[in-house]
C-alpha cells in the first residue's frame, strides 16, 4: 500500500461515517425498505463496496431513536417477516438541510463560494 | 421472532448456530425486546444473504454470507474468566501497594526538608538498610543531599509502573473487555 493509499483509505474511513446516515436517509426517502436492500443500495456508493454488512443495524436503530426513521416488521409471502425502515417528516427534514451542507461543501470544493 | 432456517448439511447447522450464539451474545447488553428484534433482523439478513451468495454448498454460501456481514464478538472461554478477574484485582492490588509505597516516600521526600539529619537511606555495616524518618544507631546514611532527588526519581519510576499496570489491567482493552463488549456501531 502506498502512502498516498494510506492517506485515502483513513480519509475515506473517516469521511463514511460522517455521511452514513444521510446516505441511508437518502434511500429510505426513495421509499421504505429493509435492511438487506438498503445494503444493496448502499454497496454503490464510494468507499462503502466492502462495507461489513451488520454495521447498518446499530446505525438503523440509534436513527429510529433520534426519530429520523420508523420500523414495522412486515409478514411476506416467503415467510420470515421483514423488518421496514421508513423516514419520518423529521428525517426529511433533516436530510434537506444534510444536503444543503452537502451541496455548500461541493461549491466550497469547487472554488465557488469561497468568499460568501 | 427469531429464524429457523431448515439447512440439510450438519456443517450449515453447526455454523449457523455458532452465528446465532455469537449474535446473542454481541446484544447481550439491549433490553429483551430490543435484542430479539436485532437478533431477529440480522438472522433475516444472513438467510436472504445466503441465498443470494455464490458457492457450491450451503455450509459455502452461509460462511460467505456471514462473512459479509461482519465480525461479531464471541463469548470467550469459561476458564478464562476466572484468569481475567484474578489478573483484574491483581492489578488493584498492585496499584494500590505500589501507590502506598509512593505516598510513603513523598512523605519522606517533605520530612526530610525538616529533619535532614534523621530522615535518609540508612547503611549498617553488616549489609542491612533501612529508609527509615530517625537517626538509626550504627548506621551511615549514604544519600545525603541526594535524598530527594533519588527519591523523586523512584516515585516517578513508581508512578509510570502505576500507570503501565492500569493501562495493561483495568484500561479499556482489559481481561475482562471482552464480557463488556456491546453490539459494534461500527460504520467503520
């Protein structure tokens, strides 16, 4: 591995975390679903390909805490039952105002609003 | 609510109850309800992961789906935990002579700024020492004004002991971390 990769790797690491969960309240906003899809979903973005796939969980739950999602366990026809994940009016919420900082970065990033 | 899946090999049935023990025991600190539900939910993940994974057997595909999902503690050996808790309060014992002994000589490094002439290291001729707060009869005290910074010296050596013994006993990755060790929130 070399430096530069190094350097990448704990920026990525430390970048993921920091937005996981606007990443998950991302898709649930796109309709509910439950943990395994989220994963899949999830494994698209950048520096999350070989996510540990159990990490949602812990994160899913302390969100249902805050209040930014809701859970129900759904029967299917296969049979085990599923549990739903759902943003609330207050995760969206949060997620416009994830993003506008987001988007604010982004400018930052492109040399655009350096002086605002 | 927890999953029952029906696998046909015993190495399938033997690795999935080890993931359902090791689950169990990564909840093991959520209320009932919560623990069954995540316990529930992770099984659910596993089964629908396994289903979609590559592999020739089911024992291949559930080890690979389990893999994916990431690493989970594991209730450590019985034996050891007798091991860890005699290590623990060892080192309690430890640090608490070691800082006894530590407070002694401060108070002796103090004493000695008003009884210069009683307090010091103490030499007898037939070998024997002694630290010792008054003039010893037949003894030579070999310090002198030397006293407290030999003293100081030993009490910072004594206090990194100190601090070297919590960090390996009682610090967060302590023998007994492992009994302590709650779900990972690891988006890491």
């Amino acid at each position: 591995m070399t430096p530069k990769d190094d350097v990448l790797e704990r920026w990525i690491s430390q970048a993921r975390k920091g937005y996981f969960e606007m990443l998950l309240l991302s898709r649930l906003q796109a309709g509910r679903a439950y943990g395994y899809q989220i994963v899949a979903s999830l494994k698209r973005a950048p520096g999350f390909e070989a996510l540990a796939e159990g990490t949602i969980y812990p994160v899913l739950a302390r969100m249902k805490k805050d209040g930014l999602v809701t859970a129900e366990w759904v029967a299917t026809d296969a049979g085990a039952p599923r549990k739903y994940y759902t943003t609330t009016a207050f995760g969206a919420d949060v997620l416009t105002e994830m993003r506008r900082v987001w988007k604010r970065m982004g400018d930052v990033l492109d040399n655009q609003g350096m002086d605002s | 609510m927890s999953a029952e899946p029906e696998f046909q090999s015993r190495e399938a049935k033997r690795i999935w109850a080890d993931f359902s023990a090791r689950l169990e025991w990564t909840y093991r600190d959520l209320p009932r309800e919560e623990r069954d539900e995540a316990i529930a939910e992770a099984q659910m993940h596993v089964l629908e992961a396994c289903a979609d994974a590559q592999g020739t057997g089911e024992a291949d595909r559930l080890n690979a789906a389990i893999r994916r999902f990431g690493p989970l503690a594991r209730r450590p050996s019985r034996w050891r935990v007798p091991a860890a808790l005699a290590l623990q309060y060892g080192a309690i014992l430890a640090i608490g002579t070691l800082a006894f002994l530590t407070l002694a000589l401060a108070a002796m490094m103090i004493a000695e700024i008003f009884n210069p002439s009683g307090v010091g290291l103490w030499v007898f001729p037939d070998g024997d020492w002694s630290l010792s707060f008054n003039r010893q009869a037949g003894g030579e005290e070999i310090l002198g004004t030397w006293f407290i910074p030999v003293m100081m010296v030993v009490c910072a050596v004594l206090a990194g002991v100190i601090y070297g013994v919590h960090r390996l006993a009682l610090g967060e990755r302590n023998p007994l971390s492992a009994w302590k060790t709650g779900p990972n929130d690891a988006a890491s």
